[in-house]
C-alpha cells in the first residue's frame, strides 16, 4: 500500500466516521474533537479530508482523530473501516492474532 493508498484509506474512514456521527464538515468535527479533549485544527481536517492535497496528517494528528473517536489509529488505517464495528485484533491460544469486527456496544 503507498502512501496515495494510505491518504485515501485514512480519508475514507475519516469521512465514514463523520457520517456515522453526523458531523458534516471539518469545522464541525474540529469543534467535535475539541470538545473530547483533542484540539486539531480545521485545516489539518480540512487537507485530509481533500483527495486533491497531498499534504497529510501526520501521526500524532491521526492518533489524536482516532482517539477523539475512542479507536486506536491503526483502525483508521483499514481499509473499508465499519464506522459502527471497527477491526480488532483478538488473540486465541499462539501467536498470531485473529481480526474481528466488534460491534459499538463491545467497545464502549
């Protein structure tokens, strides 16, 4: 995956995580994020959120997105990220984790 693939999956699943909540613009979610504790300016949301800027959030800001939706950052990273049952990894017996979708009221 490079990084276009990376900007686009994060856009994504950033986009779908707003949907999910109704927040419709990048002002409202900096708003939002404020709110959790999680101050990230409009304009950081405003170049991910744009397929056509090729600046991109570094990783201190998608961690601070990420947590300011109470996931982890590497769930904004999958691809096709379910904004109600984001992936997660679950360890049975050895040592190769198992990945499963848990619904919001397991993760809450």
């Amino acid at each position: 995956m490079g990084a276009d693939d990376i900007r686009r999956v994060f856009r994504d699943n950033l986009t779908a995580l707003m949907r999910a909540r109704e927040i419709p613009n990048p002002y409202q979610l900096s708003i939002f994020l404020k709110g959790r504790g999680v101050p990230v300016s409009q304009r950081t949301i405003a170049y991910a959120l744009d397929p056509e800027d090729h600046r991109f959030a570094n990783l201190s800001t998608v961690q601070a997105v990420a947590a300011g939706f109470g996931v982890d950052a590497w769930q904004l990273l999958v691809p096709d990220m379910n904004p109600h049952a984001p992936p997660a990894i679950v360890r049975h017996g050895g040592n190769a984790p198992d990945v499963k979708r848990r619904t919001a009221k397991e993760i809450a």
